[in-house]
C-alpha cells in the first residue's frame, strides 16, 4: 500500500481537508459564542450544519455512485476554500451572525458529500486485500483531525484578528486541492438512471419504508438512536460548549483542549467496543445506558457544588469525555444491530435512512437546549441535568425488550 500513489495522495487530502474542516467548525463556533453570548443564537448556529447535512444526505449516495469521485472531491475542497474566503470577508462585518448562518449551512450541505465518495473511492484505487487496511487509515485520518483541530485552532484564536484563521484554512484547502488534482480515480461504468434524482431518492425511500414496516425491530432501534441525539448529543454540543466559555469563562486554548478531550473519550470508545465487542450481549445497551445517566447526574457537582472555575471545568471535560466513550460504545452496538438484521442488498438505503432520522434529533434538541440555556439559571441547569439523567434511564428501560435478541444476533 505504500507504493500505492492514488492512495497516498487520498491521505493526503483528506488530512489537510478534514483539518481545515474542523477548524473553520470550531472557529465559528467560539466565535459566535463570543459575540453573542446567547446559548440560543450558538445553538442556531450549531444547527444549521446540520441542516444543511440533511438537505444533501438524501442525494449522497446516489451521486457519489454516478459522478467521477475525483471530480466531485475537487468541488468539495473548492467550496470549502470559497467558503473560507467568504467566513473572512464576513467575520469583518459589524453584524456578521446572519451571514456566518448561511454559510454554516452550505458547510453542512458540502460535508454531507464527504464520507459516501471517499468511503466509495477506497475499493477502486485499492486492492481487495488493502481495503479493510485501507479503511482503517482513511479513518485514523479522520480522527486526526478531530483531535488536532480544536488544539490548533485554540492556540491561533484571537477573537479581534479571527479572520485571519480563515486564510490559514483556505491553504489547508488548497493542499488538499492540489493532491486531488494529481489523484486518479478509475470512472465506474453505471447504469443509467431511471428518471431525475429526485425520483430515483423517492423511490429508495419508498423501498426502504415499505421493508421497514415489516421489521419494525429496525425502526425500534432507529427510535432509541433518535433519541440519544435528541438528548444526550444536543446537551453535549450546546450546554457544555456555552457552559465552558460563558459561565465558567474557558480561555481560547482550554476550549481547544477540552473539545480534543471529548473527540478522544469517543475515540476511545471505539476503541473499547473493538476490545469487547464479542462480551456483549442483550443487556450491555440498557446497562451503559444506566452508566451514561450516572455519569450525567454527576455533572451537578462542577455545575454547582464547586466555586473554583477552573476545576469545575476540567471536571466537567473528564465526566462528559467519560460519558461520550460509553455513547459511543453504545452507537456502534446499535449500528452493528441493524446490520446484523437488514436484508443485506437494502442495507446501504437503510442506513441512509437511519442517517438522516437520527441526524435530525440534533438540530431540534440544540433549539430546544439552547431555548433552556438562554432563560436558565445556575438551579435550572442543575435541574436540566437530572431530568437528562431521568430521561436517559428511560430510553434504557425502553430497549430491553428491542435487544432481548442482541447475543444471538451477534453470534449468526
């Protein structure tokens, strides 16, 4: 594989875009967060990614397997290095919040594109021995720039010279143009489609519906994986951030490190399940559920009983990286289900399905935790704690019957 020119010069892209990425994500973020000081406006902010995700999602696919992947990775990183041009043209205005918004939005359509071409770029410029390898490293990239991104761009964050972060990742996003330029990916031969876009995703969505009311285990899951979204993934992305940054007054490089924190408590959960993944059985979900809502509830101790700022925050950051870890454990275990019980030949259109449902869940629960961290006291985040915890329990409660059938499924 290391001979393997068009797979180095993928690498090579997708951490210089996948870094740019990132930073221009948690630029905006603290940025908005700074100017503002309103838990609502950064949750709306935060959303609207999101929403321009699940404007494309339905299309991702059926694009991805029709149009040269090269291509549509050069229309990518050109966006995004348009975009990044046009984040420091606005950042420069008076009153730039709306404008951030609707660039937001076009970041969440293009990104949406990302992971369906290079997922399906992987098996044609590499050999089928390379590919679970292969995958492996695409993402470890990934994770990367996860990691390093918020690190980075906490270290150069300066809220009265913010635009010139975006000149920085306007060059990450031409490097990564210029390895796209020389990357060749072989075109697939594809059959024609039967009628517009529109009506080829409409009648994948048909199918897949149809299927889903005669397994209704699958859309039971879905539920449950809605639901974290909706209440563990909102609380997450919109109270701690405004939490960190406003009351407990987080620095620029604090903010950085804690967000790399948190992408390290995930990673490590995938980690972890790889490790225990054969232990599992029927009752492991309702049971690290229970752990999530122990781990939650003792949030109320940085939130309320500590007055020193500064441990109350690296406490947080521990119990909240402690408690995306075992979500994470979770997640994968309920996408490993729905695979295990798809009809393989649907399970692409499933997925995609399940994508855009649990998707979603983020964008609401934001809204709706962002209502509650404009209007709420240091008590009512405390009681907005426990009723998380209450809710998490319950959503535990709700899936021991759905995977009563977990350890035969893993087993088949």
């Amino acid at each position: 594989m290391k001979r393997n020119k068009n797979f180095n010069l993928l690498i090579g892209s997708q951490l210089f875009s996948v870094l740019g990425t990132t930073i221009v994500q948690f630029v905006i973020s603290l940025y908005v967060l700074d100017i503002t000081k309103s838990a609502l406006t950064f949750s709306v902010i935060a959303s609207l990614s999101i929403v321009g995700r699940l404007i494309c999602l339905p299309f991702c696919g059926v694009l991805a397997d029709r149009l040269p992947k090269r291509n549509l990775m050069l229309l990518m990183d050109c966006l995004y290095l348009i975009l990044s041009i046009g984040l420091f043209l606005v950042t420069r205005l008076e009153n730039p919040v709306t404008a951030i918004g609707i660039l937001t939005v076009i970041i969440g359509m293009v990104s949406a594109f990302e992971t369906p071409v290079v997922q399906s770029a992987i098996p044609i410029i590499c050999k089928e021995e390379e590919i679970p390898r292969a995958n492996g490293i695409i993402s470890s990239i990934g994770t990367l720039g996860t990691v390093l991104g918020p690190i980075l761009a906490g270290i150069i964050y300066r809220f009265d010279a913010v635009y010139q972060i975006f000149m920085i990742t306007a060059a990450l996003f031409l490097i990564a143009i210029f390895c796209e330029v020389l990357l060749n990916i072989p075109v697939q031969a594809q059959a024609a489609m039967n009628g517009t876009l529109f009506q080829v995703v409409v009648g994948d969505l048909k199918e897949v519906a149809n299927y889903l009311k005669a397994q209704k285990v699958i859309v039971k899951v879905a539920a449950v994986a809605f639901l974290l979204n909706f209440f563990l993934a909102s609380f997450i992305q919109v109270i701690i951030p405004y939490v960190s940054r406003i009351q407990l007054g987080a620095t620029d490089a604090q903010f950085g490190l804690m967000n790399t924190i948190l992408a390290i408590g995930s990673l490590l959960g995938t980690v972890v399940y790889g490790v225990i993944a054969n232990r599992l059985n029927e009752t492991s979900i309702t049971k690290n559920l229970i752990l999530v809502a122990i781990l939650f509830s003792l949030l109320v101790i940085p939130f309320g009983l500590i007055q020193d700022s500064t441990l109350a925050f690296w406490l947080m950051t521990v119990i909240v990286a402690s408690a995306m870890g075992v979500v994470t454990v979770v997640s994968v275990q309920l996408i490993v289900y729905i695979q295990l019980v798809s009809d393989k030949a649907l399970l692409g259109r499933i997925m995609s399905l399940v994508m855009i449902v649990t998707t979603l869940a983020i964008p609401l629960g934001q809204v709706m935790y962002g209502s509650f961290a404009a209007a709420a006291s240091t008590k009512m985040l405390l009681v907005l704690i426990i009723a998380t915890s209450i809710v998490t329990i319950l959503i535990a409660i709700f899936s021991i019957r759905i995977f009563k059938q977990m350890r035969v499924s893993n087993e088949v």
